[in-house]
C-alpha cells in the first residue's frame, strides 16, 4: 500500500506472515476453524422493517445496524427483531451533516479540510464516469497511487462535534429495546489527518509537545491518537447514558498509516475490513491473514474488545456465490468467528448471496458478548 510508513509497514507485514504461515483449511462450510455455534453475523442497511427482519433472520442474521431517523420504522425494527431474536443498533456516521444542524441550526458544520493536491484528485475521482472509477475503493485500501474519499466528513478535533453526536447518541438510545449504536466513517477523508485550521493548531500543541519527533512521524501520531481519542470518549459516553448499550464500529475510511488500529479502541466490537467490496478481490490468503489479526489481537489494549471481520457485498460488481463461500470460508479460517456485512440488502434481495450466508450462519443465534 502507498503512504504507509516503514515501521508500521513492517510491523503489519510480520503479523500477516505469521497468519499466513497456518496451514490452509478446506474450502468448506463443515471444515471451518471457528464451531458453528460461535459465530456471529451482523447486517449494515436499511429498509423496512417488515421487509427486512423476517428474511434476516431465515439467513442467520443476529443483529441489524439501521437509521434510526424514521422513529417508527426503528421501533418496528427493534419489534421485530426481538421476535425473531435479532439486535438492533442505530447507525452513528461522521459524515451525518444533518445531525450537525439538529445540534448546531446557527452554525455551518466544520467539514475536513485536505490539501490543494488532494482537492484536485476529488475533482478528478468525481468527474470519472467509467464502470468501476478507474479502480477507486471508495475509502478501502486504495488500490490506485493516489485517492481520497468522496463523502465530506465533519473534523471531529472540533469539540463541537463531539457534542452534537452526544446528543445524537441520548437519541438513540432512549428507544426502548435497542441494543446499541454503531459507529461509521470515523475516519479522515484523504486517510491520513485533516488540515483544517483547528486540526493545525491543535496539532502544533502537540508537535511542541514531542519536539524530537519528524513532523510527518508527529502528525501521523497526532491524527491517530486524537482518531482513538474520539471513538473512545463517544463509546464510554454510550455508556453513561445506558450501561447495558453496546457499542460497536467499523473501521472506515483507511488509515493509511496503520489499517488495522481498531484494537486500539475501548468498545465492545469493532470491525475492520477482511473482504472488501471492489475488484481486485482480495486474495483468500489476505483475507484469512487480516481475519487472523483482528480475531487474535483484538484485546491488545482494552480487555473489552470483539474482533469482527467486515465482508463487503453489493453490485461493484456483485460477488458470486462460490466467492462469498470461499471470502466466508478464509474469515473463519482465519479464527474470526464474527461477520459483518454491509449491506445485508443486497445479501437478502440476492438468493445466491443469502444461501451462501445460510450455510455458514443459519439457525446459529448466539446473543451473548
């Protein structure tokens, strides 16, 4: 990948070696590392509820992420799910503009700022219109020399903006029966910082404070930490405000200089991507090797920590059933017993993709964390 650093490329590097070193297992559902009744599948999407929950539940799903906007629509949601042993979470995302001027109606939401260069490679990624965008993963490993991500995201350095999803999160979970909130592209738009001006006095403060290191080392140390800062101080909040809510994310965009940080964060599951959605698929043997990192040093730093693997699956193009079992199959090779999958619409409005989520998840509801 470009733009990571040495260190971190190397520490990465000798942890997939060492997952890649295990002998492969069969591809097969029966040969899987990870027992059945272990496994965990959990859906990101949309939708109605009525339309949804029954059909999820026939594939195995134990928990749903949703909008929780359409209040009703939710709570048929949470309905629903509790009869068909399901968990609902409401959908918490950093580029939620809206939320912004519900908490803040007077002020313009501070949005991330990135460089000249950066500005002119948006241009050029919004005005490709060929099938595919010339390779763009759209936040995921960038497969291209240079890619930022579509989406404007608000510069959580801000404290403001701390306080507006604070807000949002006593929204959400004063729904009775919802099982938590889930966190969405937390992350910075050209994967690396922002270059906003609170980000730059901030990070000044803290290059001042770590004299002896390279500018670039200190503002790659900087925009992770205040990254993890964030994640940590929204889920301990969850926290406060329901003590039984649990708080999960997926890892998203790419942080370019270390991509699999999510074990840094102190919540209860967090996702990061084994099987992204986009061609070039990743290998079996990449995916079975980062299913090993996440699974295996989730609890590195915090004790309270799930590793899940995220697998994409939508019309970029639409994976075939025999290359979901095998993407499947190498996740739980890879000792990850819980899946992610965004969006479980396209899993459920697929019959070829919901068989092959059935045969590795249906009929194995665990509840418990």
């Amino acid at each position: 990948m470009n733009g990571i650093p040495v260190l971190c490329g190397l520490a990465l590097a000798v942890n997939l070696a060492a997952a890649l070193g295990q002998a492969p297992s069969p591809v097969s559902a029966g040969a899987a590392t990870v027992h059945a009744g272990n496994r965990i599948l959990t859906g990101w999407g949309g939708g109605k509820a009525g339309d949804v929950v029954p059909k999820a539940a026939e594939v195995g799903f134990s928990e749903l992420v949703v909008h929780h906007d359409d209040a009703a629509n939710f709570e048929a949601f949470i309905g629903l799910g509790k009869q068909h042993g399901i968990g609902i979470y409401a959908w918490l995302y950093l580029g939620d503009i809206p939320a912004w001027k519900k908490a803040f109606p007077q002020a313009d939401p501070p949005l991330q700022v990135m460089s000249p260069d950066e500005q002119e490679t948006l241009k050029k990624i919004q005005a490709d219109k060929t099938p595919g965008k010339s390779r763009y993963q759209f936040g995921g490993e960038p497969v291209n020399e240079r890619e930022v991500l579509e989406t404007p995201l608000l510069c959580f350095h801000d404290p403001r903006v701390i306080d507006a999803f604070k807000k949002q999160i006593r929204e959400m979970l004063s729904f009775p029966g919802v099982k938590g909130v889930a966190f969405d592209y937390f992350g910075y738009r050209n994967y690396r910082c922002c270059l906003c001006q609170t980000s730059q006095m901030q990070f000044e403060t803290y290059q001042n404070k770590h004299p002896g290191l390279p500018r670039e080392q200190a503002l790659e140390r900087f925009s992770l930490e205040t990254l993890v800062d964030f994640n940590n101080r929204l889920s301990a909040y969850a926290r406060t405000v329901n003590p039984e809510a649990k708080v999960i994310t997926h890892i998203y965009p790419v942080f370019l200089a270390e991509p699999l940080y999510g074990n840094r964060l102190d919540l209860d599951v967090c996702t990061q991507t084994a099987a992204w959605y986009f061609e070039p698929f990743w290998s079996t043997e990449k995916i079975k090797a980062y299913a090993h990192i996440i699974a295996n040093e989730a609890n590195r730093y915090h004790p309270r920590p799930h590793g899940a693997a995220l697998i994409g699956v939508g019309r970029y193009p639409l994976k075939s059933g025999e290359r979901l079992t095998a993407e499947l199959q190498a996740i739980l090779d890879g000792g990850c017993p819980r899946v992610h999958v965004c969006s479980f619409n396209d899993v459920l409005t697929n019959p070829e993709a919901a068989k092959s989520f059935h045969n590795f998840f249906g009929g194995n509801y665990n509840p418990g964390f």
